[in-house]
C-alpha cells in the first residue's frame, strides 16, 4: 500500500497520516524492493579454524564429550557453550548418538565372515528360503544399560570406533536357543547351565524338525 500511494505522487507525510504507519518508502526507493533485506546475525565465537578443529578431534575420537571439547577450546583462550559445539558439529553433519553394542569380533572371526558373504552374496531369495539360522543368545537380567554417544556421520554406525564391544557371560542372565527362517521364527529353548556340544545336539534334535515344519 505504501508503495502505490508513492506511485501516486502522494507525499510521505499523507502517506503516513493515511496508513498511520512510519514512512518506510526510503527502502523501496533505494532497493526496489519490499523483501527484507539478509541480515548474517550475530558472528559466530568460533573461527573456521576452530570448527575444523572441533571436527578432527571427534574423528578421531567419537567419544570425545562435549564438555571435554568445550575445555580444550577454553585452552586455547576460546570460551564457548556446549550449545555452539554442538551447532558447529551439526554444520558438518556430526550428531551425537548412541554409540551401538556389537559383539566383539577378532582378526579370524572377520576374515571367516568375508570369506561366508563372499561365498554366499550371489544366491538368489530360492536358495535363502531354505537356510533355517539358529543360534544362543546370553540375556542379561540385571546388567547395566549404559549409553555411550559418539560423534559420527550418517552410514558409520558400525565402524569399531563407534561401537560398544560386547562379549557373552553367565551371571544375572538367561541363555536362550532360537531359530529362523524366511517363513517365521521357530521354538525358543531356555538352557540351563553351561552350553556344551552334548546339550546343542539335544537341542537340535528337539526344536530343529519342528521349526522347519512350521
């Protein structure tokens, strides 16, 4: 309204009496335009030198935490908040997330997995309709469910520098024998006391037919 009252050679003191508004035509008159203009805000604390520091630090170490980075800046004679860590982070695609529980593999237990995906990554969904998996799982009843956040980027949650190793023990736990397969879960088995060979083969023996048939 402003601008078409000033296009109609009205002055800018009618233009004010008759919007009851401040005169805001020096803009248009300048600019062209009634868009607002970009405004940068306020200047970000931390250089960009900062920043990629901040980033190499959590590459190399995902558990870092933020006070423990907010420390090292303020070593540096730069002090800052946790929140514009975490801003300076999330600009490089850096979140913090639970890091996730995997089980503690050695050189031979990767090399034997490869060298079964690679024998396997061909078959087709016919042949995998066929393949039953069972394996034992140790339950803990009364362990502790600590969370642990690592600094990472999308697709590296299972990078070992971002995972919790796990390993299996008795105490405060149940361990359980379960299967499936492409159709459905199969039985369940509590077993007592130590796993041995004796009680896998028992266990087999027991639930291994009858799951397939289900």
């Amino acid at each position: 309204k402003i601008v078409d009252l000033h296009k109609s050679s009205s002055s800018l003191g009618a233009i004010s009496k008759c919007l009851k508004a401040p005169q805001y035509i020096n803009k248009y008159k300048h600019h062209e335009t009634t868009i607002p203009s970009y405004r940068s805000g306020r200047r970000c604390v931390l250089s960009p030198r900062d920043g990629r520091t901040l980033v190499q630090k959590v590459q190399i170490n995902p558990r870092t935490t933020e006070k423990e980075l907010v420390k090292m800046l303020e070593e540096t004679g730069t002090k800052v908040s946790t929140s514009t860590v975490n801003r300076v982070l999330y600009r490089h695609i850096l979140k913090g997330l639970s890091a996730r529980k995997k089980p503690l593999l050695q050189i031979r237990h990767k090399k034997a997995r490869l060298r079964f995906a690679t024998a396997h990554g061909y078959k087709d969904r016919t042949f995998w309709r066929n393949v039953l998996w069972s394996d034992e799982t140790n339950i803990e009843l009364f362990g502790h469910n600590d969370h642990c956040y690592v600094w990472r980027n999308k697709g590296e949650a299972c990078n070992p520098k971002n995972t919790i190793p796990t390993m299996k023990h008795l105490g405060g736990s149940i361990m359980l024998w379960g299967c499936f397969a492409a159709g459905g879960t199969g039985a369940l088995h509590k077993i007592d006391g130590i796993l041995r060979m004796e009680i896998d083969v028992d266990i087999l023996k027991q639930h291994l037919k009858t799951s397939v048939r289900k």
